[in-house]
C-alpha cells in the first residue's frame, strides 16, 4: 500500500498539485489518469522518489517516504520496480544484461544465479531465449515487455508504470495491460500506473484516481466509471468517440 497525504507541488507561483490525499492498495492495478498537464505525471514522480512534495507525506505501507536517510532510501528502492515510458533500456546491452542491470547494481548475487533470475523473468512475460539480442533487434512491444521483466527482476513490492502503452499498437497495450495485471495479482504487488489510454481504465482500472488542474477529481474503479456522473470525469472520457459511444449505450433505456 502507498498512501499519499495533502501532497502540494508549487513550481514558482504556480501550484501544480492542490493537496491529493490517496491510497494506492496492495495487490491492485491503480491507475492515475487525466488529462495533460493535469499533475499525474508530477504525481507519479513525487510518489517514486524523483521529486520532493512543496507539502504532504507519503508513505509505503508504516515509512514515511519523505524522511529516509540515503541507507533507508537505497533500501527501499530495492523494493520498487518502475517501466518507464520510453522504455530505458541500454542500446549497447543485451537483452539479458539490461534485465540484469538491477542486480548488479543493487545485489551480491552470483553470475548463475542472475543468470537463473533473468531467465525466469524472461520466462514470466513470454520472451524466451532473447537473452543474446540487443534491443535495436526486437520490436516495441517486446522491448516493452523486457522493460517490464526489468522492473520485476528484484521481486519488487511496489510497481509504477508510466504510460506502458505509449507508442503500441491496439492488441500490444492490451497484452501489455494483461501482463501488468496478472503480475500485480501474481505477486500482490501495489502497482500504479500513469496513463490516459481509456482502453487500460476500463480493462483493468481497479482503484483509480482522476486529477483535475491539480486536484483529486474522482475515484472509484472501472465498474463505477460509466455510471459516474462526475462532470471532469465525463469531459475525460469523452474525449474517446468509442468510449461515448459506449456510454450512450449503457444509459439508454433496455
């Protein structure tokens, strides 16, 4: 569980986040969306670490994020796995020795026993035997998926993913989508994911936050999106004709 609490972020005069107070659960898919410039990508790097709030806590289960010392924090991130957008991956490395990076940096382990976990992660998302290619040599999707056996590599209790979907075709983000999911379930992991692709809120949007211009807007989960009669909620997914379309349907009279 991570429990943001009255986060502000001000950049200059202008406040960027409005006091968000909210409980990312254990074992979920919690995804924060909105629209851009809306705060949830300064969110979601306030809740990883990579920036300070103006004010507000947050804390990972009973730590207080914010107050770790470097030992503590170094600890911690252990214990956290993030995808990245882009993906991140070193152009110069396998495929093997990007998924191993983690280790290495953070790990005693052997050569065999990384070797054993790459295998295994490569495993857990369906690359099998890719450990010798070089990212330029697979194609998006599988980069993405190798983004993500990264981000597992270190049995990780906390996941944050930023915009998984980014650049993929329809039938990629949904597998990606599944994937993410299944691992949340698999491992109960506390997975929280950046995002403002429709298709991943109402496929696997457990516990979802909307921002709104800095504000906690909405929550709920999927099943509570079509029915929701919050008005920035609604101006957020219409922006999708399909998504209108499907709403229209699920309102009209039966």
């Amino acid at each position: 569980m991570i429990r943001c609490e009255n986060i502000r972020k001000t950049f200059g005069e202008q406040e960027v986040l409005k006091g968000i107070t909210f409980t990312f659960e254990k074992g979920k898919t919690n995804l924060i969306i909105g629209k851009s410039g809306a705060g949830k990508t300064v969110l979601l790097k306030i809740l990883v670490g990579l920036m300070r709030p103006s004010e507000g806590k947050v804390w990972y289960d009973d730590i207080d994020f914010c107050n770790l010392n470097k030992a503590q924090l170094r600890e911690l991130r252990m214990k956290v796995g993030m995808l990245f957008q882009g993906n991140a991956l070193f152009d110069s490395m396998t495929i093997e020795q990007n998924i191993r990076f983690p280790m290495d940096m953070f790990t005693h382990m052997t050569l065999k026993e990384k070797t054993d976990r790459v295998n295994l992660c490569l495993e857990r998302v369906s690359l099998t035997g890719v450990n010798k290619k070089y990212p330029s040599e697979i194609s998006g999707g599988m980069q993405k998926r190798v983004g993500i056996a990264r981000a597992i590599v270190l049995n990780p209790l906390y996941l944050f993913c930023d915009e998984p979907n980014s650049g993929l075709d329809p039938q990629t983000s949904i597998t990606i989508d599944e994937l993410i999911a299944d691992i949340t379930k698999d491992n109960n992991i506390t997975t929280i994911i950046n995002t403002h692709d429709m298709n991943s809120v109402m496929e696997i949007g457990e516990n979802i936050c909307l921002i709104d211009k800095g504000y906690l807007s909405w929550s709920g989960s999927k099943d509570q999106v079509l029915s929701s009669e919050d008005e920035h909620l609604h101006d957020f997914i219409f922006a999708s004709p399909f998504l209108q379309k499907l709403i229209d349907g699920y309102n009209a009279p039966h």
